[in-house]
C-alpha cells in the first residue's frame, strides 16, 4: 500500500503560512571603482605598481618582517623585482581591486588593502589582502584609512553589508575587526588551503543600519581633541562607540 505524502512537505503544496525575510528596498549595489578616499592621515589610492611597490617593499621586507605575511596568501618575496611583478599584476584586477595606503604627506605607501568578493546584487563586499608595515600599524592613519574605506562601501556604493574575514588563529585581525566594529557571526571550520596550511576563517560583519553608530566613534576617535600633546588617545575606540 503506498504512503501518502506529509502536506505541504512532499506533495509539493505550500503552507499558508511561510516565514520570509523583510522586504529590501532598492536595486544592486554599485561595483567599486578604482578611486581616491582623502583622509586627513592617509588616502587610499588605486594601487599603481611603478610608484607605490620599491616603498612597499622596502617597509614590509628585512629582519623580523616575515610576521607580516603570515596570514597573507603571498609570501615574503625574495626581492624587489618579484615583488614588483606580482603587484603589477595584481593591480590590473577588479576582484580583488587593490588600493596603496599611502600617507598624506610624504606620499610614501605604508601598507595596502583591498575591496574582494564584491557581490552587488546582495549588495554585501569584503575588506580583505591588507598588508600593514610598522610604519602603519598603531597610528591614527590605520584606524583613519578603515574607516574612509568602510564610508565609501555604505554612503558611495549603498551596500547593506561589509565583511571581515581572517584566520582563526590570527588573533591581532580578530581584536582589529572587533576594535573597529565589526560582530563576530561564526566560525568556517576548513574554509581554505593557504600555503599548504588548514585555514578556519572567523567571519565578521558590519552592517548597513549599524554604521552611523560605527562612524560617530570613529569620527570621535579621529578627532585631534581626542589625542594628546604627545599623539596619545585620550579615549579608545571601543569606549567613545560604546557610549553613543
């Protein structure tokens, strides 16, 4: 005797009734273009391989540097020419589209990041690849350089949704993505093979509704009342974003 199928499960009807998202209001997100986000520290610029690679490479290369790229998918570059050449190549694509940090007055680059998996119809990208030398890492210009690059993918390109992602064990990228306030969604065990390595990806995000809140604080942080005669914060981050 046949069984006869569960409504609405194997007979093919519908429920009456059906949870579903909220309505999104709306069309796609548009796609990043190779732009220039000023900062008052440090402005993004499209990647050019000719002006940006020799100070890249001499800032992020030598004695105790190999750090830098331990989570990199690139590895440190046995000189200066291959560094080069990889650069040029990667600054002709549009996904990952690579921007030069570089700083206001010198013009010098001090570090990198990207705009990757760009996903318009969903209106969701990442912020990945970043490369930050000792001449970025914990100044103003590399919390400034977060935040220019976060305006621009909710208030230019109208995305409802922006991205961090690293490894797991790469715990300065978590307290970063966390400082700058990005939420913690999980866990992808076995995500990737990276350099022959097991990478479990931690997944962050920042969404469209949440980034007033997010630019208040760092508008405040960024403010020059904020730092003292010696270039000290007076408030973190986290606390002028927990206080609005």
């Amino acid at each position: 005797m046949s069984q006869q199928a569960a409504p609405g499960i194997l007979s093919g009807a519908v429920p009456d009734a059906v949870p579903l998202g909220a309505p999104v209001e709306g069309g796609p997100a548009r796609r990043p273009a190779p732009v220039t986000l000023e900062g008052r520290h440090v402005a993004l610029v499209p990647f050019d391989a000719d002006r940006h690679a020799a100070s890249l490479y001499a800032l992020s290369h030598g004695p105790e540097r190999d750090a830098l790229w331990a989570y990199l998918s690139a590895a440190p570059f046995p000189d200066e020419a291959a560094f080069q050449r990889f650069y040029a190549e990667a600054a002709t694509r549009t996904d990952p589209l690579l921007f030069a940090i570089v700083e206001t007055g010198s013009g010098r680059a001090v570090g990198h990041a990207t705009y990757m998996r760009m996903e318009p119809a969903h209106r969701v990208i990442e912020v990945g690849n970043i490369l930050y030398t000792p001449a970025l890492q914990l100044t103003p210009g590399a919390t400034e350089a977060m935040y220019l690059m976060a305006r621009h993918v909710f208030e230019d390109l109208a995305c409802r949704r922006y991205e961090w992602k690293c490894n797991a064990l790469n715990a300065p990228s978590r307290r970063a993505a966390e400082r700058l306030g990005f939420s913690y969604e999980g866990l992808f065990r076995q995500h990737m093979i990276i350099k022959g390595l097991n990478r479990d990806t931690a997944w962050y995000a920042l969404l469209d509704h949440e980034w007033p809140r997010a630019r208040a604080a760092f508008e405040g942080w960024l403010d020059p009342a904020n730092f003292d005669a010696d270039g000290r914060q007076k408030q973190r981050l986290e606390d002028i974003r927990a206080g609005l």
